[in-house]
C-alpha cells in the first residue's frame, strides 16, 4: 500500500517560483528558466536581428573605399554565419514577418528622403490652419 504513495508530494500548492521536484525529460525541475536566461537569449536574439538587417540593406554606407579595404574579412564572415544560423531557426511566418517588416521601413525611409524639410514644415503649417471643431474653445455663460 505504501508504495501507491510514493509518488505524492507533500506540502502547500506552489503555483509560483521553483518548480516540484518531479523528473521531466530526464531533469529535476521541469521546463522553468530563470529571467537571467530569458534576457540573454533577448539580447541574442536582438543582436542578431540588428546584424540581419544591416546585411540585408548593406550595412554602414558612410565607410570610404579605404576603410571598407581595412575591414577583417573573418569579422564579416562570423556575422554572416551567425545571420544566416539565426535565420535558419526562424520559422517560415517569421521569415515573412522580418522581410514584410523590413521592406515597410525602407518605404518610410524613402518617403522620408523624398520630402525636404520645408516641404515638411508647409504641410505642418497647412493642418495646422485648418483645425477642426473639436479643438475651437467653446462659450461659457453669458457675453
């Protein structure tokens, strides 16, 4: 009889914080990670975004031809493999995802470009001459 018991675990419910020891997949403790684990693997993957895209638009332009000669052509190749490892792990709606993304900022970059600066301010200035009613100051009492 006492071995129908052995598999219960005594005390309070914890729904929260350390996990039961119970074995799964080989491991005491199950699934949970620690927030350290989580922000790194943000930070991984944000860096590895970061590198994607500036590969993909062609990276820093402003560099002369005498400085692009200058750069480490092994630095260049551990950035594309670790571009091409992160997007081979992507799933193909993320894939999609990052391309939509990236195409939808390069449109507002160059509709950004396309206008000057005092185009910008004269359109400024004509919504602002031209305010609707809900922002006129309305009567109070009488006069």
């Amino acid at each position: 009889m006492s071995a129908a018991y052995g598999n219960v675990v005594s005390g309070k419910l914890k729904l929260k914080g350390r996990p039961l020891d119970v074995k799964l997949n080989g491991v005491y403790g199950g699934g949970m990670t620690s927030k350290r684990a989580k922000n790194k693997k943000k930070k991984y993957r944000g860096r590895l975004l970061q590198q994607l895209c500036e590969s993909a638009i062609g990276g820093n332009t402003l560099l002369s031809s005498d400085n692009a000669e200058r750069i480490n052509t092994k630095g260049q190749d551990d950035g594309r493999r670790l571009a091409s490892a992160y997007y081979n792990r992507l799933t193909p709606a993320e894939r999609r995802f990052l391309q939509q993304t990236e195409k939808i900022e390069l449109e507002r970059l160059a509709k950004m470009a396309s206008k000057s600066h005092r185009d910008r301010v004269q359109e400024f200035n004509q919504y602002l001459a031209n305010p609707s009613e809900r922002y006129d100051i309305p009567k109070v009492g009488p006069g």
